[in-house]
C-alpha cells in the first residue's frame, strides 16, 4: 500500500481504500490574462509582418486575391 491511499476499516473487518485527493490549486486570473495577451500582441506582430513581407515580394495585399 502506498501512502497517497486511506484506508478505512468498517464493520465485519471490511477494509475500504480511497485515493488521497490532490490538494488544490488556485489559479491567479490576471496572470492568464496578461499571457493572453501576450499571445494575441506577438500573433498580431507575426501578421503583420507577413503581410508587409507579402507586399514586399509581390506587390500585392493578399497574394492572389488583391
């Protein structure tokens, strides 16, 4: 038996084993906030980029639609 297990005994000698339940975490909401947007801020350089890379190299805005 390891000891993230409990074990309860009950009546007749019956023996009962139960996970031991993982303490919880608390999540801080403004972190994940302020990695979103992160994310989105360097995604949208990313696009940008690739757009004026694109417009560089053929003179168009979308290539093949504009």
């Amino acid at each position: 038996m390891t000891s993230s297990q409990n074990v309860v005994t009950e009546d007749g000698n019956r023996q009962n084993i139960y996970a031991t339940e993982p303490q919880m975490r608390v999540m801080d909401a403004e972190d994940q906030l302020k990695r979103a947007e992160l994310l989105n801020g360097r995604l949208a350089m990313i696009g940008f980029n690739a757009a004026l890379g694109a417009y560089i190299f053929t003179g168009q805005i979308i290539p093949g639609v504009f």
